[in-house]
C-alpha cells in the first residue's frame, strides 16, 4: 500500500512536500516562474518524481522556456493552449493549440511563446541515472536569447548569462 503524500498549503500555492500519491488542482498548485523563462507548476515533491518530470510551462511572447539543449532520455510536450516556436536541430517550427512534439533523445530544442498571448504546454521527460545535458552554441536559438554562451554539458555554464533568480507563487489557471 502507497502512502498518501502530504500536500502543503501556503500563500503561494499549494504542493506536494512528500512522496506519495496525491491530487492537485492545477488552480490550486505553487507556480515558479522566472522573467526571462515564464511559469511553471510545481507538482514534483522536493526530490522528484522517480521516473519521469512532469509540469505546465506558460510562455509570453518571446519567452523561451530554458536554454537550447538535447538530453540523452526521451521527452515530450503537448500543446495546450496558444502558440509558440520550436526551435529543433536548428530549425523553426511553429506550433499551436494541440500539436504534439515527441523529442527522441539526442534531439537539440528549446520552446519559444509566440502569438497575441501566452502559450501553456505540458512538458514531461525521463529522469534517472546517467541523464545527460548538452547545450550547444546556436544560432537560431540565441535570436529567441535561447542559446548557450558557449559549448557545455553543465547547466550552470548553459545558464551563467542569466540571473538565476526564481520566484513562487499563484498563477491564474486556467488561462
């Protein structure tokens, strides 16, 4: 039998503190968010989920979700609602209400907000041992600010020209 997880309550959102199972209104949860790389749900307890990361990211216009990278497990996103950019293998894609992007491991990319609006994909991706992280230098994604300073495996360096400060708190959903 699985222990139910215990959901914390505090201004800023509710989220799961232990392992466990658990149900959360999305309405309800912490959002982290960042200028530069938009919101996200925090649906994880503090060390994970075992297996897989799963969340909610909003993007504004403009706003790319992190740094151009691959990484060496399979992820995928779904589109929930408006528009973005998907910048794969050096190149744009557009992307709307709905379309699905499977990203086979290996796979450079990075999503941009674009549209009159925000845009809400759900992001989910394998966790384990032996993950891996590249972040190249591109082209392509330093014109959405998405591109690392220089080549690297390590998030700190893909990350240095950014302030790394997040904030928490609720986030209007849904959208």
């Amino acid at each position: 039998m699985t222990d139910e997880a215990k959901i914390e309550h505090s201004e800023d959102g509710a989220f799961p503190a232990s392992p466990g199972w658990f149900v959360l209104n999305i309405a309800d949860a912490r959002w982290g968010r960042h200028e530069l790389a938009g919101r996200w749900t925090e649906v994880e307890p503090p060390d994970g989920f075992e297996s897989y990361g799963i969340g909610i990211h909003v993007l504004e216009p403009g706003q790319p979700n992190g740094k151009y990278h691959s990484e060496n497990v399979q992820e995928d996103f779904l589109v929930l609602s408006g528009e973005c950019i998907l910048v794969v293998e050096d190149e744009e894609r557009r992307l709307k209400a709905w379309d699905f992007f499977h990203c086979a491991p290996g796979t450079h990319h990075i999503l941009v907000g674009a549209g009159d609006g925000p845009c809400a994909i759900l992001m989910a991706g394998l966790r384990g041992d032996g993950k891996k992280l590249h972040y190249p230098v591109s082209a392509v994604a330093a014109r959405h600010g998405a591109s690392s300073p220089e080549e690297t495996e390590t998030p700190k360096v893909a990350y240095s020209d950014w302030d790394r400060a997040e904030q928490y708190g609720r986030h209007d959903w849904p959208l």
